[in-house]
C-alpha cells in the first residue's frame, strides 16, 4: 500500500451533534490565499435526528467578490479528525486530496498516526467527486455517502472594514448593529470540502458536550506534502 507523507498546517475544531463553526479568515500567512487557508469547519446533523453528519471545511477564504476564486492545490490534503473517547486524540479520520480535476476521499479509518503527520490512507477508498465549477455537481456512493469539492459562497458573514476601523481606533463609535452591518464577503466564494456520512462509518462517540448531549469531538487539519 502506497502512502504519502505530508506535514501539517492548520487545525481547526467543531462538535458534531449541535452545529459549530470555527473560523480564522486569512490570517495564516504561510497559508494565505492558497487552499491550505481554513477557513471555516462545520460539523451538524443534516437535519433533526438524522443518522448522518455532515463535515463542511470551506477553504481559501480571501477572496473578496472582484476577484476570482483558486483551486485546489493538489500538495494539500485536508484531514477530518473524528475523536470517539473524549481524549481528544482522533480514532478515525476522512481525508480528502484533489487529482486531475477531481477531489478522491479516503476513509473514516484509523489513522496510521496520530498528531502532527499524517499518511494518505489510499488503501481506504471512500469515493471521488469531480471538482465543480460554476454548476454544484455532487457524487453520492453505495455506502451512501454524498460528495462535493469546488467553490461556494462564503457563508460568514463579516464587517471586515468596520472591524478593521475599530481596532485600528477609527471608530470611535465602536462596531455597527446587526442591520447597519454589512458582510464583506457578500458573493465572494470558499473553495468547499463537503461530506455527508452514515454515523454507522464513523463509529460510536461516548463524548458529551456542555449540554449532555452525545458527540462527535471533530477538527480539521490542512497536510502540505513534505
């Protein structure tokens, strides 16, 4: 079994069970405007009561509406790490690592290794999705799985100037309301990973959060090729 070895980027965290969102827009600066950048990591149930989770990590998240949107660096691997004890240490993985236009999923495996590096796992196949462009093509498997690579709007939303203004002391005033706010990022877009999954694949979580509610402890690492 071929494996390829690839160093760490970032880390980003959620918990699956309730949506969650962690988000550190553009200021990675080894990272920026590339598609190792994470944006956002969002881990729910699709809908209430659902038997599935669903894992989005929006990437490469500079990119104001005048300006056109990246690709997917094929050195990267975007990793999603799956903790089922409540150690905080991940027990199954998802990895996702784009090819010829195409964006091929491994996993919900045990990783060869824990922490800091990490291996493409191509011996756990778990589907590919051709990488869409300006029409959504999605791919869903026989383990009924569904799929999805390419870009999206930004769904952050973000008075990046005004925020800006505040902490460089231009605003006296402070931050504007919800309704005199205005999202910055209105139309740009995200390169966007997106995986629907049975929580059958992923195994069974003993994790419970502030709200007694049972788990999945979730983040997300971007893998840059040595």
């Amino acid at each position: 079994m071929k494996r390829t070895k690839i160093y760490l980027g970032l880390v980003f965290a959620a918990i699956a069970g309730i949506i969650l969102v962690a988000a550190d827009h553009i200021d990675a600066p080894t990272s920026r405007g590339t598609s190792a950048d994470v944006a956002d990591f969002y881990a729910f149930e699709p809908t209430l009561g659902s038997d599935n989770t669903t894992f989005v990590v929006d990437l490469q998240s500079n990119v104001l509406p005048d300006l056109a949107y990246g690709t997917f660096d094929e050195n990267v691997l975007t990793e999603i790490n799956i903790d089922l004890d409540g150690d905080l240490v991940e027990d199954v993985i998802i990895q996702a690592i784009p090819r010829n236009g195409r964006m091929y999923f491994f996993g919900p495996v045990a990783p060869s290794q824990t922490g800091l590096n990490s291996q493409v796992m191509v011996g756990s196949p778990l589907g590919d999705v051709e990488i869409s462009g300006s029409t959504a093509t999605t791919e869903t498997t026989n383990s009924g799985v569904q799929l999805f690579a390419g870009p999206r709007q930004d769904a952050f939303f973000f008075d990046f100037f005004q925020f800006n203004a505040v902490i460089g002391g231009m605003a006296p005033g402070g931050f504007k309301t919800a309704d005199e706010a205005e999202d910055t990022f209105d139309g740009a877009n995200t390169m966007s990973i997106a995986v629907e999954i049975p929580n059958s694949m992923l195994g069974t979580p003993n994790s419970q959060n502030a709200l007694g509610v049972t788990v999945y402890k979730t983040w997300v690492t971007t893998n840059v090729k040595q």
